[in-house]
C-alpha cells in the first residue's frame, strides 16, 4: 500500500500541537483541508487516530501506537531530505570538468580567469588527463564535461565538435628543417624522433594516419607525455610530431613548429557529457564560455574601391 505523506504530516503535526488550529497554521492550511486530509488518512488505514471534541483533541490507542512508531523515521526522512538540498546547494558552487593538457594549458587559464569573474562564488576542478582517461571520468560521473579527443566508439557519451588541429614538427630552431615552409613525412626518415606512448589518443591518431609507413621512422625514444617530448626537442635530443598546441602551451622560444603534409594529420576535439545527464548551471555556464572561445573568427569584408 502507498504511504499518505500527507496524511501522516497532518497527523504528527497535530499530535504535536494538540490542536487542529495550530498544526493548520504550521502546515499553512485551513481548518476544513487539515481535516478533509486527516480523514483520508483515517480512512486509508482503516483507523480512528484522534478523538476530536470542541474543546480538545486526544489520540486514540491507535494514535499513540502510531506516533511512537513513526515519529524518528519521519524525522530521519526530513533530515535527509534538508541534507541533500544542502549539498545539491553546494554541489552547484562547484564544477569539475575533464581537459587534455595542451588545452588546459593554453586555454583554460583565460577561460577560467573569465569565468570567475561572473561567477566569482564557483569553484573548478580540472583533470588534466589523456583522452582515454577524460572519456572515463566523464562516463563515471566524476567530471561533467571534457575538452578532448573526438572518438567514435563512446555509445554513452554525447559529442559536440570543437576544433580541428594539425600534427607538426617540433624541431629546434637551429636545426635545418626550422626554415622551411612545410615538410613531407619522407623528410623526416633517418632523423631520431620521440614519440608519445601507445595508450594516448595522439598516438593512436598518428598510428592510423601513417600505417605501415611509422615502420619506416626512427623512433628513438618514447615518452608519456606531449610536454617531455618538446623537452627533448628544446634539448636537441630528437624531434617530435605533436600538435600544434603542444608547441604553443610550450612557450619555449627554442622550438619550432613547421607543417607537416603527404599525409597532414589532424586531431578533432570536442567537447564530451554524459548521455542523458543534463549538466548542472555552472557547468553550462563554464562551457558557453569555452564555446565562444573557441567560436571561429567571421571573414573580414573585403574593402570597396573607393
């Protein structure tokens, strides 16, 4: 049988107070719907609860036995219900969101800088992880959302491309290649490379796009992650096909990036959420500005002849 809340509130509230006036103005009721609720509750159960005079109102056996009974399991459930409005409050001053480093190193500051000063109240958490790693923090409910690798074979995560990026050459700028304008993939056979590890989303991007052409490269050295690998290239140990962000996020004035073609290589990123799972107002907040970041630029007019 369905349990009348209700019902059940009206009768504790006028055990309570001992009166039907005063539990009417506690639940803000009137007089005539206290009653009308208590007699359905009465009826539901099959039992008189209070006997009810013009002067006063007493509990009937059945009242004390149900009082003594329901009492701490109501007020268990009115604790629980306050505490998670409590924490679904707190939960909204915060958001915590998935992003791969070359992006949060070269976008999320600013993004992060314009976001607390509209909502100088929330705070941000953010994984700096590997494509893979994003895609599952994200399908774990850990993060609401990340900035990542696009990939197909995600079923529960929705997608919304963002960018289009290119691989390029890291290669110091004292070294030959720095000057020129673009380079084919035969270019590079014979010159000592570093590469990032299999499990990464570029690595697996780069594998695809070359087949069985990676063979013909003389991948020196192996590294876990993007920034070690222009490290290596800064130092004049080998060079490295990244993204172009990497080089950027670098900052390192000692390091080149030049295009690479025959094939070009490119990474879509995107933006990840769980499917189905509506992301909290913070969160959209957060992501309308990661939007308009990354929003392409309109076409200049071209100038009339004057």
């Amino acid at each position: 049988m369905a349990i009348d809340f209700l019902g059940l509130e009206a009768f504790l509230s006028i055990a309570e107070r001992g009166s039907f006036r005063k539990a009417a103005a506690h639940l803000n009721l009137s007089q005539t719907a206290l009653s009308h609720r208590i007699r359905k509750f009465e009826e539901g159960l099959g039992l008189r609860l209070l006997a009810r005079t013009t002067r006063q109102v007493t509990l009937t056996p059945a009242g004390l036995d149900l009082v003594a009974r329901a009492r701490a399991p109501v007020e268990a459930l009115n604790t629980a219900v306050a505490e998670l409005r409590a924490g679904a409050g707190a939960a909204q001053q915060s958001v915590t969101i998935g992003c791969l480093p070359t992006i949060a190193v070269h976008h999320v500051p600013r993004l992060l800088a314009d976001f607390s000063a509209a909502h100088p109240a929330v705070t941000v958490k953010v994984f700096d992880n590997s494509a893979s790693e994003i895609a599952e923090r994200v399908a774990r409910g850990e993060a609401e959302f990340g900035i990542t690798i696009v990939s197909a074979n995600r079923w529960d995560l929705d997608i919304v491309p963002l960018m289009a990026e290119a691989f390029v050459l890291a290669c110091p700028v004292a070294h030959a290649f720095a000057q020129r304008p673009h380079l084919a993939w035969a270019d590079l056979e014979g010159q000592p490379l570093v590469r990032v590890a299999p499990h990464t989303g570029n690595r697996a991007l780069l594998d695809e796009a070359l087949g069985a052409r990676r063979e013909a490269m003389d991948w020196r050295y192996e590294v876990q992650h993007l920034a070690t690998a222009i490290s290596m290239v800064e130092a004049g140990i080998a060079l490295a096909v990244v993204p172009r962000l990497a080089v950027d996020a670098a900052g390192t004035a000692g390091v080149v990036a030049v295009p690479l073609r025959d094939p070009a290589v490119v990474r879509r990123l995107g933006v990840v959420s769980r499917r189905g799972v509506p992301l909290s107002p913070a969160a959209e907040a957060l992501l309308a500005l990661l939007r308009q970041r990354f929003r392409p630029a309109p076409p200049a007019r071209a100038r009339r002849a004057g």
